[in-house]
C-alpha cells in the first residue's frame, strides 16, 4: 500500500473543483422520512464537516455514498458523472473509504485480518502472504501512533477507543479519495484525535477529501473547511468554517440557543462508596472514596484502564484483591444483580454489545434494568413502562417513532440516549457512566448534565468516565486521573485544568511517585 | 360343530352377490419408515399387485421415518375415510389401541409382520422373530462349531428384534465354549454397523461370528469384514435377503440368510381383508353379530433359509 | 405513534394466514373429509404431544439455546413411570410425579453444565439425548404394555369431542402464552437471548434463568413422555426418536431464530398445526412412498418463501404508507 | 509482542492433546488391540466418509450456517452414479462427473434460497433433506449391486497399507487446511462468521460467499458419496441417515461454533477422530446394549469439561503472565 508523502501537495486551482456533488436525495424508512432533498458537494482537498441533531440523517446519509442503501430518490455524482453505488463494494472501487459509527470489525479475527478484511496482501501463488500482511499492519498503525497494538492480536481484546482506531486504519489501508468519518472521536482520546487530525490535513494536503461528521463543535472548528447542516433530514445550509461561529450552527441545526451548564457543588462529607486495594488482571492498588451527592470524574488516556475498574466494582469481572463497600456494608464481588440491588448502577461504554437490546423494542429497553430488578410484583407492568418510556422520549429528545420500535432502527446518538435512559429509570444510589454522551448531540449534552445534576440534587452519586476532558471539566466536583491501571491524581475542582491532566494521564506528573 | 360348516356350504351359491367389486373399494396399508426398501421392494409391491390383480384400489401409507407414534397417527386419521380393509405393519405392541379404534369402526383390519397381542385385530400373518433368532443362533453355533467369541446388533429397543435377540442368547446359552461380546445398536445405519464390526474386529482378533437382526446391518457387517479381509473366517449370520445381502452370500461374506416371506404377508392379508369385505367366506347368519372372523385368526408364514448352496435359487441376478 | 399496521412482519400472523388458506383449499378439496371436528380433533391430538415439547423448546430458542434430548426424555419419562406402576405397583400419581422429578433433575444437569460449566448446547443436549436415551432402553426394555386404567384414562378420556391431550395441550400453550407474554420472570429470556451481555449488566441472573429454562424444558417433555404414554396405553423406548429436530423445526417456522431474541409461545403451536396440517393432507390426498417427502419438502420451502415475502411486500407497503402520511404532512 | 504461549485456548489443541492421551491410556490399557497400524487403518477408513463431509460442514460453520441435508445427498450422489453406471452402462468417470454435478446444483439451490431468498438453513435444509432422501429411493430402489469393478476400485484398493478413501480424507483435509488458512477466499468465511454485517460492510460479497459454501458442502458430500457407494460396490439409499448430526457434533467438538468465525479445518478431522476413537474404546472395553449410549454421553461431556477447564486454567495463566509483565513496567 502506497503511504501517502509529504512531498506532493496539490495546486490551488484543484482545490475549486467539485470531487462528488449529491443531488436532491431522500430516503424513507419505516415511520421517518430520514433524508428529505438534500444536497450536497465535495470539492477535492477539503474537510466538509456535517452537523446535525441526532436523527438529523447524517449516517444515512453516508450510508447510500458508501452503497449500504439505495436512495429513494435523487442522484450522485462523481467528478461530474452521475454514479450508482450499488453496494459497498463498489463504494471502495471508487475510492470512497468509510469509517462507521457502528463498529465494522470482526471480534474474533487478529487486527491485521480486520484492517486488510477481503483485501489482503498476496504471494505470487494469490496466497496470504502473512508476513507482508503483518508488516503493513504495523506500519500503518505506526502513522496512526498506535505502536501499542499489537498486529497479531484479537480486536476484542482491545479497549473500544482501540478498536476504532483499528476502524480507521482499516479505512485507510485502501487508500481512499473520500474518506467518509462518521464520529470517529466518540470513543477515543483527545492524544488520538490529535493523531486522527494529523492525519487528516496530510491526506487533504495530497488532494484527498475528507467528510467529517462529529458533534463536538470544537473539533468542527478545528479541523474542517466548510459545514453543512441537517436538520430532521432537511439540508438547512452550508458555510464556511472561517465565516461562522458555533452558536449559528447550533442555531441551525437545534433552532434555538443551548442554554449552559452552570456547575454547582453538591458534593457532602458521607461516603456511600469506599474502594481500597482493589486489584484486577490490568489494574493494581486502586483506591478511593466517592461522597453522596458528588460527581466523580474518571479521566485517564485510552486503555488506562478506567472502564475495567468500573466493571470490577460493578461485579461484573471478579476482582482478585482489594474490597469494596457501598454505605459501609461489603458487596459480593462477581455478581451484577447483587451490586444493582445495592444501589449502583453502571452504563456501559459499548452500547451495542453491552447495553441494547437491538432488536428489542425502545420501551423494553428503557425499562429492562428496572423491571428485572425493582418491581416486585410478577407481571410486566405495561402502562408503567409506557409512561416511563414517554417521559425519558421527551425528557431526552429521543427520535423514534414510538416507543414500539425496534432501536435498532434508530440513529446512534439516539441508541445512546436509550442506554442513558435505562439507568436514569431506576434511580440508583450510586452512579458509574462509562462515556454517556458518545454520541449525542450539543443540545441534549447539556439537557444531561443538567439531569445528572438533578440527580446528584437527589442525593445520587455519579462516577463519570469520559474521554471528553472539557465535559469532564465542566461538570465534576472532583477527578481522579489513571494511567497504566494506577491513579495518577486526586483532582479536586479548584486545581483541575486541561493541562494538569494531561500531565498526569501521559505520565510527565504522578501525585503518587517521587521519581519519574 | 359341525352345523356351521354346513351352513358355510349352503350360503356358497350367494358369496358372489354378497358385495361385487367396487373399483373405488379402498385397502390401505399402513406401515412406518414407509420408503424402507425392503418393505418398498417386498410388502408393498404384493400389496399393489394384489390390488391391481383384484381391481381394487390400493394405498401405502406411513411415515418416512422409523416414528411408531406418527405411523398411528396415520391410522387414526386414515380411519375416518373408512377405507374398505386396514392391513397395518405390526411395528410395536403400543399401537394396538389405534387398532381397536379401526376395528371398532368396523373396518376390517389385518395385522402383518409382528403380532400386536393385546389388540382386537381380525386377523394376523407374519413371523415370530423369537424363532428368527432361534434360527440365526442355531445356524452361527453349527457355523462355529459351538465355541468364540461372537456379537450381534439390531435396532435395540424394537420390540421385534429384542424377541429376536431373546431367541438367539437362548440357544447360544447351552454353549459354554460361545462367549458373547455384546448387543450392539447398528441405529439402522450401514455405515455405523461397519463402525462396530470393524472395531469389534480390530478389539477381538478372534472374534468368531457376528448376528444381524435388522436388513441394514448385513451390508454393513459384511462390508468391514471384507475390509479387514475376515471373509469367511468370521461367520456371519443375518436377516433379510435383499440383494445386497444376496450378493455377500455369493461372495461368501455372509454364511447364511435367514429371510421372512414378506410377499406372503401382505398378499394374502389383503386377501383376508377382501375376504371379510366381501363375505368369501360365510361362517353364520351375521359373522359381526356372531363374533367371528372368517379368515384365519393368525398364520406363521414361515421362514427360509438362504447359504451358498441354495443361493442361486433365490438370486436369478447371476 | 406507533406504526403497527404493519401486521404482516409478524412471523405468528403470516403463518396463520398460511394456515388459513390451506385449511380452506383443503375443505374445498375435501369438503367432508377435512373440515369435520373428527379430522379436526385427530389433527390435534396427533400433534399434541410436539405440541407441548415445542412450548419449551420456543422458551429455549428465546433465550437462545435449544435442547436435543427432548426425544429420549418424552420416552424416558413414560418408561420410567410405567416401569414403577407396572413392575413396582406404585400408585399412578407417585409414578407420575416421580417420572417429572427425574425430568427436571435432567433438565437441572443440562442447564448447569450449559450454563455454569460452558458446556455447548449442542454437545451437552446431544450427549444427553444418548445418556437418556440408554436409560428410557433400561427401564422399560422392550415397552411396557398393560398400564393401569387409570392411567390409560388420563391420555384417552374424551371431553367436548377431544380427547384429553388436545386439553392439556390447549391449557399449556395459554398458560405460557400469558406468562411469556405478560410476566417479568419471562421476559427475561428476550433479554437473554436478545443480548447475552447486556442482560448481565442489567441485573439479570442469566446463569440461573438458564438452568430454569432447561428445567422447563425437560418438565414439559417429561409431561409429554406421561400423556403419550398413557394415550397409547403402553411405554415404550423408541418413542420420541427424531423428535427435537421436528420441534425445532416447527419452532423456527413459527417465528423463532437460532439466534435468540425473538419468537411467541403461540408461534409454536401455529408451526406444529402447520407441520401437523401438511401430513394429514398428504394422508387425504394419499400421497405416498418417495412423494411423500420430496412434497413435503418443497411445501415447507414454497411456505417460508411466500411467508417471505409477504413480509417484504408488507414492508414496502408501510414505507410507501409513510411516504403518503409525509406527503398530506406537506400539504397541510 | 503477541502472547502466544497460551496454546492451550485453541481447541485444537486441547482436542489433539485429549486424543493423545485417550490413545496412550488405551495402549496401556488394551496393549495388543489397539496399537496395531491394522487398528488404526480400520478406525480411519471408517471415518473417511464422515470427515470428507465434516470438512465441508467446517467451511459451512466457519461463516455461521450448517447443512442438514448432507446425509441425502451421500445417499443420492452413490445412487445416482450407480444408476447411471448400472442402467444406462456411462462410462465411469462421467457417471462420477454427472452425481457430482447434480450434488453441486443441490448445493446452490440451498445456498440460493438461504442467501438470497433469506430461508432458515435449518429450514431449507431439512426440506432438502427430505426431498434428496426421495430422490435418492428413486434412483436406487433397495439398492444397485454389481457396479463396475473399475469404480469399486477406487474405494476398495489399497495403497501403502491403507484403503483409498483414507488417503481421499487425508488429501482433501491437507488441501482445505491450506486453502482456509491461506487464501483470502476462504479467509472470507471467517469474517462472514465473524460479523455477518461487518463484512458486507468491507465490501465482502456475503450472499454470493454463501452459496458457494453450501456448494462446496454438496460437493463434498458428494464426493463421499460416491466414494461410499465404490467402498460398498454397491449404491445404498439408506446410507447417510442420522450423518447431519453426527457431523455436526464432530464438528463442533473440533472447534466450530454454531454462532460462526470460529474452526479450523484440522479440528474437523481431529472431531470425527475423537468420536471415533471412543467409539472404538468401547467396544475394547466390552460396554454393551444400552450402556454405549449412556457411556458415550458421559465421555462426551467429561471430555469436553476437561477441555474447558484445560482452557480455563490456561487463560488464568496466561493472564497472571502478562500481569507479571505489567507490572514490572510500572516498576521501571
Ligand atoms: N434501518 C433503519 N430503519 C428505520 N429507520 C432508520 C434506519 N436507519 C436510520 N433510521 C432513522 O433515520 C433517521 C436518521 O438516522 P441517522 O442514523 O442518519 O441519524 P444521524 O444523523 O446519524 O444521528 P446520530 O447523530 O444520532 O448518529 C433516524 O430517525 C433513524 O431512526
Ligand atoms: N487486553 C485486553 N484484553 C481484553 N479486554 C480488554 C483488554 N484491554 C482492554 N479491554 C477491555 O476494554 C474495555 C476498556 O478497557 P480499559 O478499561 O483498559 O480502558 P479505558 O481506560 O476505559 O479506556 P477507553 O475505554 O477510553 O479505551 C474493558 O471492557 C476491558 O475489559
Ligand atoms: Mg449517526
Ligand atoms: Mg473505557
């Protein structure tokens, strides 16, 4: 595979010309109209962000460029010939590389078998030539930064934030000319978005084009040239990165101001959980307290092992060392029923494989902790789910056409909701959410802080695990940084910033070590 | 009493007006595993030749598989259409209740094969595998000079080989020099009965003979006593003399042959069932109201045996 | 609101429509021989007993599993409880109940090895089949013949013009239509076989429902192993062969998918109706011998075909509904 | 680096390593009978035919669907060339040629249907199943003796002490070992098991892989059909009743999930290999009737326990070493 080089740079006058162009597409899906005439250009060598609620029909969108779906109506064109891209295969003959908002990779297979999936490198015999496919694995995975993953290895080993680094690689390995980025930073680190953003520039530098869907305005800002936005499958417009700012795109894609966080601290001197000495396969020495009524962030780089800690307290992987109490009385380690029964509650960071129930329907899910563990009673109580999933549809903004659907339909900044709304439903004492917001747009971040700050008013306490520093920053009392299985720092809200964090989750600061 | 045969005499001139034949008169047999070859190839085909020598419509109904349960169902739901006679394979003693209930409808039922002791069926022709058994053991222990090792395998748990296998462990039991290896499930697979016979051979090199009880285990045993090149060395002995087995007689793979007379049992049950529709035979005023069938109540068709010196009168194929 | 015109992706409805239409073809073809209650009760009784096996084997397909030792535990069962009334005299409701407890204690064996040890289904329900299969040959031989009357009542009483399994059948398939559809215990076997892992992290105790369901499974079976035993007035131990693959079978046309997550009780009533409908037209229309399975082959895959695509015709159906309900939205 | 130590979680392995030692205890045990190359020659040829068709199943497995319909088509392939060869005296190897190609349209009709219509496979192929177990009768009748003696040498020779088929099985295990493990053809299965949805995504062409690998499984039954029918010299349409399952499991126990991406060609032989050998312990060790059954089960189980656990300590250990390995990184 040729790795793009620095030393061709494109001419001025290309960078004018309109690589891909859709025309007035719309798409239907059973209840929504989830694209509705939009349009849409590409011009070579530019970043062209998309923007959108949830819902909005990005990923659809992407989905009939990359041939995952036919449009019902309207056309495409590539360099000004009208195509059809029938299937994804033919997507990638015509140099349109995607990486999906939903994971594409095959657990069971090495990481070098999922980036070069079908595509593999062969001998003159048209075998697999296992060395070649090994050697570009890890070259590749070098120009992602991603030394640490291991070519050989099963992808579901690794840490989601890994995992969609694979997801990139892979797209990148056939060497694309649209590289299509459905909210490739949802589950990575800021260092690895740095990474992705490198990546990025080089290839538009080389005259390549890049759309780029995210809901982190920031990044938006950071990286694109010019942004179109979607509203309920409508096309509202397209700017100018330089010529906009972000409440006129929020305005357009929400059609309203957001209204702002404002932190409060609600944070009191009872512990209700209390952590010493615990020890797992990847972690060692963890210990900590959380009060009532405190958010407690968990910051750390991928793969610090964070989400295994909350697994662990959780009851879900047995815990080889160490103790944890809830309100002072122990927990049986190795049983999630028993830790919910306790009060806690853990939103999985990986909603497909952990939280949903895909085929079940929205209000199945949303009441499925709730009915399994706090109803007495034997039946299913129907209107009380109803109701339940009414209230948490509207209280989150959550686009489904009713609360009989199927969530596998819905879009994934919706699935998310559904997974948050799950746990919100029964109200637990104690709190672990593992990157809740992945996912979901502007407008309904700020409408869950704002819940889980009623809920810490409530007297609940909330572990959040999050990638996304500023989030983190904005809405915790306190912060606890991890690195390699260990915490780092002990953050309280006066003396956390962007910076120290940084220092302390890469390793240049340890609170806990003399030397480093 | 003597009366009555006199009365049969008398009423012989109006046998013929009793019912005339009907060709929309319907026999149905009714057996299970109903594409089993050997039931195809021999019950069956005299069963629709009989139908088509008298005129008379004929039907073969029944599973596909060995399912006893399935096979009374058909029964049961065959009854209702009131066929004019059942002739049904007496598979196992459980499906004497659905042939009470023919016979209870009043149809002329016959039962073939193997007797269903506890039913009211009218009539029953077939074998008694106990003594098919008895043949095959006395056949292995002259074939051994009544000393080794030997096994046998079958369908375990049908009631019919289970009679069988009784019959050949009653024979080979006044034999101390027989040591018998065991009873083996050839689960009606060729290939599984030459799993067995292979291992058996290869765990007891002196194994001495091997007994076959259903028509599928013959080819097998014989096919891994060519395989491990015992043809002759080893006695075997089976059922069935299909042309399969006929041909490993030939080949002097499988010593003896002890067949039933399949044909003879669906031919003349049928004739039985034609015979009771049709009144042949007039024992009383009212046979029904008199309690009494006018064909035979049970017949043994018999059993013949089949080794190298009688073969070419049982294969034409050569 | 909900968009639930779109009855036709429901596997329960299109298959009943199947049902439908071939049971007036078939009355038209047979005026008096299909459409009598005698045909009627005999169809039913003759698919009573897959009937009440299949119930079980759709709860397990929910969660996910299956289960191939039905057969041998339906003959086990009946062996087992003619062996203690016929050989040991005991009175035939401790032989009934001692026939169930040795089912679930089966069930309990599948269910922990599956679900505790790791043990695959398959391999576990398979090596099951044969244990079970070797015991049903040990106690009851040859079959058992002369069971106690009262027994042989239980399975060939008449009421209301069927005969008694028709009833337990009907009475099993409401009961558990109403539990699985109405109860959380239930329920949970959606989550289950929906998404193995995230049932865990939701608090439910998957290992153990797992264990109940291949306890529920083997009860039922063993329930069907005492009615057919007491239908046909005798035991006998190669009842039952070849069993779990028609149940599964009947199970999977009814809506259920090897891969969990989906199916309803009354699915596996409509799938063995359909399956017990096709035979007895082939008994009517006398097919025979080779046809016999070459027809009913193709009418399984022509039925699923068409069941297909129905659903895909009710699909386009409703988009295009969408499409119009959008438009008036424009207008308005 | 990788971890690659941790041998012990590849089934193979494991299921190897169970086999050596079943096959050293038996030595010990029964010293004469069963070490002997005459032993091992038998138990091998006895497994040919169902390892032929376990290869295929292997493939089908790998990407998540299994065939049913195997042991019909076993049965009709010998029957079908046996016709040709008998009635209508075809020269051999078009005989071969023309059962052969009748097992691949077989195989696409199945695969069509699964892949395209969107058929259950169990569904589809127990339909199959049915309807190529009628053909089957349908050519051969009770059976077609007296093949050619050409043909039958091709199943009854013998080379370097051991019959054809044996060396047929080593062949064809040998070339799709290397054809899966190699080319990215088969590679593909894999992904398809893997993630059915994930490799449409990458743009793998999955209902065409489908039916190619229901065609690849006729083929191969085919195949060990034909070869049956040259071993018997004669065509039987009653062989290959009750092969789906046994392959199946064989399969399974070598390593196959029937959720998919999961198998290794090898363990397909090792599988049948297994079952074999117990098989054969058995009767060395005289268990007799009914005690086969439940003794096979019982293996069965305990064997595949002892596997799991074998694993379960292996990962234990492996984890504690990458733990070690951790750690001291944190110390430097
Ligand atoms: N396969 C499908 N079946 C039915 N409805 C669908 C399907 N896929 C998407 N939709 C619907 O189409 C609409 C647009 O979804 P899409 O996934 O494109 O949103 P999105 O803009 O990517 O949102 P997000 O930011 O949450 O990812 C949603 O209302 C969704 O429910
Ligand atoms: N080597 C591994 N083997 C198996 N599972 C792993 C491995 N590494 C990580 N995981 C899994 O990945 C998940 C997240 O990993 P981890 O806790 O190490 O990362 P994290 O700090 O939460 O970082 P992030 O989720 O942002 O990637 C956990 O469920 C963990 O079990
Ligand atoms: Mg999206
Ligand atoms: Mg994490």
């Amino acid at each position: 595979m040729p790795l793009p080089s620095l030393s061709y740079l494109i001419d001025p006058d290309e960078k004018d010309r309109i690589r891909l162009r859709l025309k007035n597409i719309s798409k239907r899906f059973p209840g929504v109209l989830a694209l509705d005439q939009v349009n849409f250009d590409l011009k070579v060598g530019e970043v062209h962000a998309i923007c959108g609620e949830n819902g909005a029909g990005k990923t659809t969108l992407m989905n009939i460029l990359s041939g995952n779906l036919q449009p019902d109506e309207g056309s495409i064109f590539l360099h000004g010939d009208e195509v059809k891209i029938t299937d994804p295969q033919e997507a990638q003959r015509q140099g349109i590389g995607i990486v999906y908002q939903e994971k594409s990779l095959v657990g069971n297979l090495s990481v070098a078998d999922n980036i070069f999936a079908g595509n593999q490198p062969v001998s003159k015999w048209h075998l697999i030539d296992r060395r070649k496919l090994i050697n570009q694995t890890q070259q590749l995975l070098r120009k992602l930064g991603m030394h640490d993953i291991d070519a050989h290895g099963r992808v579901d080993k690794l840490s989601p934030g890994k995992q969609q680094m694979v997801e990139i690689a892979k797209a990148l390995s056939r060497d694309p000319q649209i590289l299509i980025l459905d909210e490739p930073t949802a589950a990575i680190s800021e260092q690895d978005t740095k990474v992705l953003f490198k990546i990025v520039r080089l290839m538009v530098s080389q005259g390549k084009s890049v759309i780029y869907i995210s809901h982190r305005m920031s990044e938006i800002f950071e990286v694109s040239d010019r942004v179109t936005v979607l509203k309920d499958g409508k096309y509202q417009n397209t700017l100018g990165t330089k010529d906009t700012n972000v409440n006129e795109i929020i305005r357009l894609m929400v059609g309203r101001d957001i209204k702002e966080f404002d932190y409060q601290n609600l944070s009191t001197s009872e512990v209700v959980l209390s952590v010493s000495e615990l020890e797992g396969d990847r972690f060692k020495n963890i210990s900590f307290q959380l009060h009532r009524s405190e958010i407690l962030g968990f910051a750390g780089l991928v793969g610090a092992g964070r989400s295994e800690i909350a697994q662990s307290i959780f009851g879900v992987t047995p815990d080889t060392g160490g103790q944890v109490l809830i309100r002072g009385k122990k927990v049986k380690s190795n049983e999630v029923a028993n830790a919910i029964e306790n009060g806690l509650g853990y939103l999985p960071e990986n909603r497909k494989e952990q939280g949903l129930f895909l085929e079940m329907s929205v209000e199945d899910n949303i009441s499925s902790v709730k009915s399994n563990t706090q109803t007495r009673g034997i039946f299913i109580e129907r209107k009380g789910n109803a109701a339940l999933t009414e209230e948490f549809v509207r209280q989150l903004n959550i686009k489904t056409p009713s609360g009989k659907t199927k969530v596998v339909s819905l879009s994934g900044g919706n699935q998310q909701k559904i997974v948050l709304a799950k746990w919100l439903a029964v109200n637990p004492d104690i709190l672990i959410v593992d990157e809740p917001t992945a996912g979901i747009d502007v407008g309904a971040k700020s409408e869950i802080y704002q819940l889980l700050n009623q809920l810490t008013m409530a007297g609940t306490s909330i572990i959040m695990i999050s990638s996304d520093l500023p989030e983190l920053l904005g809405i915790c009392d306190r912060i606890l940084v991890f690195r390699h299985g260990r915490i780092t720092a002990d953050l309280s809200r006066e003396k956390f910033s962007e910076e120290e964090i940084m220092h302390y989750s890469s390793g240049t600061k340890d609170m806990y070590r003399e030397k480093i | 009493d003597p009366s009555k045969g006199a009365y049969t005499r008398e009423q012989s001139s109006e046998v013929e007006v009793a019912k005339p034949v009907d060709e929309n008169e319907e026999y149905v047999m009714v057996t299970t595993f109903v594409n089993f070859p050997m039931y195809v190839n021999h019950d069956q085909a005299a069963f629709l030749r009989w139908g088509k020598k008298m005129g008379v419509k004929t039907t073969v109904l029944g599973p596909t598989e060995w399912d006893v349960v399935a096979q009374i169902g058909v029964i049961e739901q065959v009854i209702p259409s009131k066929p004019a006679g059942l002739l049904i394979n007496g598979t196992d003693p459980a499906i004497a209740s659905a042939i009470d209930k023919a016979v209870d409808a009043g149809i002329p039922t016959v039962v073939y094969d193997s007797e269903i002791p506890n039913s009211k069926r009218h009539a029953f022709l077939g074998t008694d595998w106990y003594e098919i058994g008895q043949l095959q053991g006395e056949a292995l222990v002259e074939l051994i000079h009544g000393k080794g090792k030997i096994a046998y395998m079958g369908l375990v748990g049908q009631t019919n080989m289970e009679n069988g296998f009784r019959g050949l462990l009653d024979v080979v039991k006044k034999y101390p020099g027989i040591e018998v290896l065991g009873k083996y499930d050839s689960k009606g697979s060729t290939e599984n009965a030459a799993k067995i016979t292979a291992d058996l051979i290869a765990a007891n090199p002196d194994l001495a003979g091997v007994c076959g009880f259903d028509a599928i285990s013959g080819p097998g045993i014989g096919l891994a006593i060519k395989e491990a090149g015992k043809a002759g060395k080893i006695k075997v002995t089976t059922v069935d003399w299909e042309p399969e087995h006929l041909r490993l007689v030939r080949e002097g793979v499988i010593d003896v042959l002890i067949g039933q007379k399949r044909e003879l049992f669906t031919w003349y049950g049928a004739q039985f069932l034609y015979d009771m529709v049709h009144k042949t035979n007039q024992l009383s005023a009212d046979d029904q109201k008199a309690g009494i069938t006018n064909v035979p109540f049970a017949v043994n068709t018999g059993l013949l045996k089949i080794t190298k010196d009688n073969i070419d009168l049982f294969d034409p194929s050569k | 609101m909900s968009f639930n015109s779109n009855i036709f992706q429901d596997r329960v409805v299109t298959l009943a429509l199947t049902i439908v239409v071939l049971i007036v073809v078939s009355s038209i073809i047979w005026p008096q021989q299909f459409f009598s209650l005698e045909n009627l009760s005999l169809v039913l009784l003759n698919l009573s007993i897959d009937a009440i096996v299949a119930v079980g084997m759709m709860i397990l397909l929910i969660s996910g599993a299956f289960d191939l030792s039905v057969g041998s535990v339906v003959a086990f069962a009946g062996g087992f409880a003619g062996y203690l009334m016929y050989y040991w005299g005991v009175y035939v409701p401790v032989a009934i109940l001692a026939a169930l407890a040795v089912s679930v204690v089966i069930g309990f064996v599948n269910g922990w090895l599956v679900a505790k040890v790791g043990i695959n289904p398959l391999i576990q329900t398979l090596a099951m089949m044969g244990i079970v299969r070797g015991l049903a040959l040990m106690v009851s031989g040859s079959g058992i013949q002369n069971l106690p009357d009262s027994f042989n009542r239980l399975g060939q009483a008449q009421f209301l013009g069927f005969q008694l399994p028709v009833w337990y059948m009907i009475a099993i398939v409401i009961i558990f239509s109403f539990l699985v559809a109405r109860t959380i215990f239930f329920r949970r076997y959606y989550y289950i076989g929906g998404n193995e892992k995230a049932a865990l992290l939701s608090g439910i105790q998957v290992g153990k429902m797992k264990i109940y369901s291949f306890i529920l499974m083997s009860f039922l079976a063993g329930l069907a192993g005492i009615i057919l035993a007491s239908r046909l007035g005798a035991a006998m131990p190669t009842t039952g062969q070849g069993l779990e693959l028609k149940v599964i079978t009947a199970v999977i046309l009814g809506g259920a998918s090897l891969l969990g997550g989906q199916g309803k009780i009354v699915g596996a009533l409509l799938g063995t109706l359909f399956m017990g409908i096709i035979a007895n037209i082939m008994i009517l229309a006398r097919v025979s011998g080779y046809w016999q399975q070459i027809i009913f082959g193709i009418i399984l895959i022509a039925a699923v075909a068409i069941d297909l695509l129905l659903q895909k015709r009710a699909d386009r159906m409703a988009t295009a509904l969408v499409k119009m309900k959008q438009f008036e939205k424009f207008d308005t």
